[in-house]
C-alpha cells in the first residue's frame, strides 16, 4: 500500500510476522522518521518512535535490567497495595468502576516508576491521558498529513499548520513530566524516596550522557505505555466476564480452590503457580482485544527479500493485530474469549500466542509489569465479589453501547456500566 508515497506493508498472519519482525529483527525493527510524531511531539526523545541505534539500545538496557522478573519482588509490593485498593473502589463507588481501574493503572506504573500513589479522580491522571492519547493518535496512519508527506517539514515555520498544536502538547508533556522526575530527585535528595525505576535510572552512571530532555521521556514514555496497557486490559477483561458465564465460573472454581469457597483470603502474587487458568486468562485478554489495531510501524533497513518479493530499504511494516487476532486460521473460534487455548507449554511466557507487546527487538518493556498487575487484579475481583452477569441490556447510542452488568459481593449487587465503541 502506497501512503504518502511511502510503501507500507501490512502483515496479517502470524507466520510471517514471525518470519520478518522476529527471525530478521536486526533489519525490521528500527522506525521510521516523523516530523511531527518523533520531531515536534517528543523531541526526538520517545523510545517508543526512535530508530534503531546504539542510543536505543543503551537506553533499552537500561529499562530491561530495571523491568525485569528478577526486580519483581520490588515492585510487587506496590501491585499489591493499589490492588486491595481497587477492590475499595469497586465495593464504595461501583458507578466509578472504569475511573477506578484508570486510577490503578495509573497508580500502578506511577508507583513502579516513580515510587508514588495517585488517588481516584486524580486530576494529574487526565492530564497524563492527554500526552498518551496525543502520541496514540499521531503515530497512526496519515494522523498528520507531514508525517507521510515529509518534504513538508522545509516550510517555513508560519506556514506549517500543524506545528503550533504539536509544540503546545510538546510543552504540556514535558511539563508533566518534569513534574514527577523533579519530585523524585527532591525526595532522592531528602532521603525519602521509594525504591523505584526512576531512582535506580537516575542513579545509573549512563543515565548522566543522555541530557535533561531525553531523561524526561524515558521516564514518562514508561509511564504512558504501562498506564495505558493494564487500564486497558483490566477493561476488556470486565466486558468479556459480562459475555461469558462459562469462562468466569471456570475461573471461580479453581481460585475456591486456593483460597477457599468463601474467598477466606485474598490471592497473592505467591497462589500464581497454582492457578494456571487465571494466567491463560490474561494471556487471552491480550490476544481477544489487543491494544491498537496495528502495531507502531518498523522500518526496513536494508533491501531484503521474503517469498518472491522485493522490498527495498526504507519500507514500513506493521502488523494488523486485530486481523490476526480474530482469524479463524489463527485461532479456533477467535471471537470467544476462551482462556483454555493457551493452557499449553507456552503457558508461562507471557508474550507467545499473541502480538499485544509487538514483536522483534521492541516489545514493551512493561510486560511483566502489566500481566502482573492484570494477573492479580482479576484474581482478586474475582475472588471477592464474583464477576456475574444478570443478563446483558444493550443500549444503542449512536457508536457506543452500554452494557448494564452487576458485580456480585458479600454485601449485595450492584451495577456498572461498560462502553464498548464499535468499529
């Protein structure tokens, strides 16, 4: 496909996703250059959009050394505090349900990397939604009409259109950003500050190479992608409970069988080996809904030829993950949400059987942060309140449809609402 005279191509099976972004990774998985994406919004600075080179890779490092299983029982503390805390929120304010699993999230990643809780309807969580919602819709396909026509960045300044908007949200993200690091460094300097991410990265000797700016964004990109990953799983996890009564009541018998008919005790990070069925559920969720359509696009860095054609240097690949994840050659019955299919050998490596975390040298650095925080949090809402459905009521208006669900717990039934956009 030709856009913006640019050759794109998009790849709908898993076979050759797995030829070309994993088995050749070394040539498929830098990015390509947008003014407005990568220049204006990020400042070049975004991990997430930056070309494949020594700067990535050192600071790729980094973040894996700092996210990694072996830190788990660092960071496990904090999932396990705004876990229980999420439960609160569901028992004393149902009808905020959805801010609730927003405020977890948020609070969540906001505590892995910057050692700090948030509390619900926290204004810094819009705030903090607008400088990821901003680069989620800029890096889709044709969002900005110079980032597929890139001669048009050699315009004077008063003529590009689109810059004012893109340095005004460059401003709002830095600032949001600055915010939260400068908060650390006073408590790192006062002696107060949490074990975190963002302590071990500033500390790093490395870390001092890479100027003021880049700092900032490699913090806050973090913050935007695990934030956005676990709010939006937790989501589709809720919608796919209220669908499906099997699945869920599946689910209950195995966690009455760790930890009592009667919920006696809450799951723990530790009950996770013995519920096998809880981790294939997550597994699905990523596969049943993945995060965006198509993946961020990767870019070709040499000629390279794959069955009988020819793709020159500089081609955009992306894979179409909702295509992959609804094919029936892929997957038996792929519009179920049936967690048995990954209760296999593969089990316990979080990122086969899907494309959520993208393939190749770039998958998400948060992975384990968020299956963990997923993992736990369905476990628990499930073990105390019984997700249940009494019957689904959907309502249209116009694009979206509101499902009316309850959740069962000890002290009665109530009522959420779930919106679910079509198309």
């Amino acid at each position: 496909m030709r856009i913006g005279g640019k050759t794109w191509v998009f790849l709908n099976s898993s076979r050759v996703v797995n030829d070309l972004m994993e088995k050749r990774s070394a040539i498929y998985s830098s990015r390509q250059y947008m003014p407005m994406a990568s220049g204006i919004l990020s400042g070049n600075n975004r991990v997430l959009l930056m070309p494949y080179g020594e700067r990535w890779r050192m600071l790729r490092r980094i973040m894996h050394a700092i996210l990694n299983k072996q830190n788990a029982p660092v960071f496990a503390p904090f999932q396990d505090v705004e876990s229980k805390h999420l439960l609160y929120d569901f028992l004393h304010t149902p009808e905020l349900w959805y801010s609730a699993t927003q405020r977890f999230a948020n609070s969540v990643i906001m505590s892995v990397v910057f050692g700090k809780r948030m509390e619900l309807e926290d204004p810094k969580i819009r705030e903090l939604f607008d400088t990821s919602n901003a680069i989620v819709e800029a890096i889709q396909p044709s969002a900005n009409l110079v980032d597929s026509l890139t001669f048009l960045e050699y315009l004077p300044k008063p003529l590009q259109w689109w810059r004012p908007r893109g340095e005004a949200m460059f401003a709002k993200t830095v600032k949001v950003y600055q915010r939260e690091v400068e908060d650390v460094e006073r408590k790192m300097k006062d002696g107060t500050a949490k074990d975190c991410f963002a302590t071990r990265f500033l500390k790093s000797p490395e870390t001092k190479d890479y100027g003021r700016t880049q700092t900032l964004f490699a913090l806050g990109s973090l913050m935007e992608a695990g934030s956005d990953t676990s709010r939006m799983t937790l989501s589709q996890v809720v919608a796919a409970a209220v669908l499906d009564k099997r699945w869920v009541d599946t689910a209950q018998q195995a966690l009455d069988k760790v930890c009592g008919s009667n919920a006696e005790r809450l799951p723990t990070f530790d009950d996770r080996k013995d519920l096998p069925y809880i981790t294939a559920a997550v597994k699905e969720a990523f596969r049943w809904r993945p995060f965006a359509e198509i993946g961020v696009p990767h870019v070709l860095i040499q000629d390279d030829e794959y069955e009988g054609y020819k793709f020159p240097a500089g081609t955009l690949f992306t894979w179409n993950a909702t295509a992959i994840a609804l094919d029936p050659r892929e997957y038996e019955q792929p519009e179920r949400f049936w967690p048995e299919r990954f209760l296999n050998a593969d089990l316990d490596h979080v990122l086969r059987g899907h494309w959520s975390f993208g393939p190749g040298k770039s998958p998400g650095s948060a992975f384990d942060v968020v299956t963990y925080s997923v993992d736990t949090n369905f476990c628990r809402a499930q073990s105390m309140f019984g997700l249940q459905c009494r019957g689904v009521k959907c309502l249209d208006y116009g694009r979206s449809l509101v499902i009316l669900f309850q959740l069962r717990g000890h002290s009665g039934e109530q009522i959420f609402s779930y919106k679910q956009h079509e198309g």
